[in-house]
C-alpha cells in the first residue's frame, strides 16, 4: 500500500521543484552566437537541448511538453521505480530542421525497413535527435515517440527498436495509445 506521498505519485509536479533557477536564467538562446546551441530545459536535472535556432523550441515549451509525457506515461504505465523520471531528468534532445535518411530501421509494426527517411532516432539512453515536426510544432514531431524508447530503455535495458513487432518486447499498443494521447495534450497548449 502507498500513499499519496510515495514518489511514484506525485504526477509531472514532481519537476517543479528546480533548485536550479540560477542556471535556467542564464541558459537562453542567443541569436548573436554560432548554432547550434545546448540550452538548459527547466524542472529537469540536467535535461538539455540542442538547437539549430532560436525559433526551435524556447525551452519552457520543450520542458513542457516533458511534463506531459511524463504525466501520460504516470497515467498509462506508472513509474513506481522513479526509472523513467530519473531518465527524463538527464536526457538530451538535439533539434533538426530536416529529417534524415538511416540505411535500415523497423516500421511501427515491426517490419524492418531499408533506406528509409526518419524523423527521430533514439541514440542512447538518454540522447535522442528529433526533427522539428510539421507546421513548426512539438506535437507534430516525433519526440513522445522517442521519449518512449528512452523510457522503455530506462525500465527494460532496451528501446525495442522494432516497436509493436514481436522481436523485442515493451513497445504495446498501448504505448502508441499514449503518443497519440500526449500529443492530444501538446495540441491543447498549441505547442
């Protein structure tokens, strides 16, 4: 039995509680300096960004589009462990104005694919780069996708790279039920 003092409840506020304001402050974009440029998020640790400019994305949008993966994943699949929360604390998102090109990959029903154009990719357990998405925005891109490899690395030592397929297991259904969910919830803020 738990109760509502139990880490694993406290919901995406947990964030809120920087102790490092100071720093957030003085990590800004700056037009006037070379790009790309590694920005301090908010809430988060040692969370970053890397951005090709000012425009892709102000941090308090990215921090909180964090925020909500991270109260949709509570929602859908819980973090009793704090696993995903720590992740989300000290990942790196590189921002890019183009998609690219990977030789191979799988599609979200597990089919390998060959020379295929992406607009994200999962690099480690905490870095992943991300195309800016359509119409400049964070909920058309595909960064709740990659937030959930990054979570699933940090509860099962995998991203299961071929996602709903049957060669690796943790990517379910329900997985992409709350990308489409989350991102739902970024369309609301119009981020």
């Amino acid at each position: 039995m738990c109760s509502i003092s139990c880490p694993g409840h406290q919901g995406a506020g947990v964030f809120l509680k920087s102790e490092q304001k100071k720093i957030y402050k003085k990590s800004v974009c700056n037009p006037e300096k070379p790009f790309p440029q590694m920005i301090i998020i908010p809430f988060f640790d040692r969370a970053t960004q890397i951005v090709p400019n000012c425009e892709t994305y102000p941090k308090h949008k990215t921090a909180l589009a964090l925020m909500v993966f991270y109260h949709h994943w509570l929602k859908w699949f819980g973090d009793e462990d704090l696993l995903v929360k720590k992740s989300l604390e000290k990942v790196m998102i590189e921002w890019d104005t183009k998609k690219r090109k990977v030789k191979k990959g799988f599609n979200l029903e597990g089919e390998p694919r060959t020379d295929v154009t992406i607009n994200g990719l999962t690099r480690s357990k905490t870095m992943i780069w991300v195309w800016q998405g359509n119409f400049h925005r964070i909920a058309e891109s595909s960064l709740m996708h990659e937030l959930v490899h990054i979570a699933l690395r940090a509860k099962y030592g995998h991203g299961d790279a071929d996602h709903e397929g049957s060669k690796y297991s943790g990517w379910t259904i329900e997985h992409t039920a709350m990308i489409l969910e989350a991102k739902e919830s970024l369309r609301s803020f119009d981020i």
